[in-house]
C-alpha cells in the first residue's frame, strides 16, 4: 500500500515544477479565479508524467489521475449532503468505478498576494474534511488544500475527515 511520503511527494514535486516552468500563469494580473483552471492542468500534467515515468512512483501506476472527476459509478459525486448537482475535486488519484482505493484529493485556490481570499476556499475545506472522513462514501486516504500565489503556495493536509499535521499523518493506506 502506497505510504503517505510518496503522495505527498508526487504532489509537492509537481508544484515545484510548475512553479519552476509556469509561474508567468500566477504573475498575470487580474482574473485569477479563471487561471486556477490553467494552473492546476498544468500541475495534473507534471504529476501525470511523473506517475508514468518515475520509478519511484511504480507502486501507484494502477491508480487512475483524473482531474475535475465528478462521477461516482454513473451519478454525480457527492461528497457533501448539501451537495445539490454533486462536487467536482480539481485532482484525485483513484481507481474508477470502485470507493474502495481512493487515495488522495486535493483542492486548489489561485490568488495573488494582495486578493482576499476566495469565498469558495472554506467550500474546499468542508469537501476535503467530507471527503476523508473515515465515516463517508468516499474514504479518500489523504486530502490537501493547496492555496498558490506568485510568490508562495501553502498546503494543509486533512485525515480522517479532520485537518491534521505531517507529524499526525498516518503512514500507510
């Protein structure tokens, strides 16, 4: 079963990339909202390749990436009750079809430094907290909200259907 360093690196490790070769996505003035749509393809593309090409990753090449999944068998995902036409995660690492193997989800906010936050980012926090609840349809191992500006990204980590540190994370799946 895939340890919770490997995902944590498969994500932070494509952010790096993206930071390294697409930051001019974030240093647009204006109309940041619109570019998280951008931004997190670009991310999904690096953690893409990285699963197909680094061997680090062969553990986790059954699981299928998909970006804005929002299907659970042939319904809508609902990941929260009040969940009207169902929630569309911005990344997950999954196996399709099956609740059984959801391994991680992570939310994305694109801003720039000087913009409040968005509305939606406490949305994101009760997605990700639903979504990992031990309690839940969904179960995934691991969520993160990861929060992006042009000069630094801040990642939260949730288990267990609560936000928790590094330190409390549990090792494996």
């Amino acid at each position: 079963m895939p340890h919770f360093e490997l995902l944590k690196t498969l994500l932070e490790e494509s952010i790096c990339k993206f930071y390294k070769n697409d930051i001019c996505l974030l240093e647009r003035k204006g109309g940041m909202v619109r570019m998280e749509r951008c931004v997190v393809m670009r991310i999904y593309y690096y953690m893409q390749r990285m699963l197909d090409d680094d061997p680090r990753f062969s553990e986790l090449k059954h699981y299928n990436l998909d970006g804005e999944y929002n299907r659970n068998g042939t319904d809508p995902k609902r990941i929260r009750q009040n969940s009207k036409n169902g929630d569309i995660p911005d990344v997950i690492l999954h196996r399709r079809l099956s609740n059984a193997d959801n391994l991680l989800i992570v939310e994305f906010k694109v801003r720039n430094s000087t913009e409040p936050r968005n509305q939606n980012f406490e949305n994101d926090i009760d997605k990700l907290i639903c979504a990992t609840s031990k309690d839940g349809e969904f179960r995934f191992f691991l969520g993160v909200s990861v929060v992006l500006t042009p000069k630094d990204k801040n990642l939260r980590y949730f288990q267990c259907g609560k936000e928790t540190t590094l330190a409390e994370l549990k090792c494996k799946v």
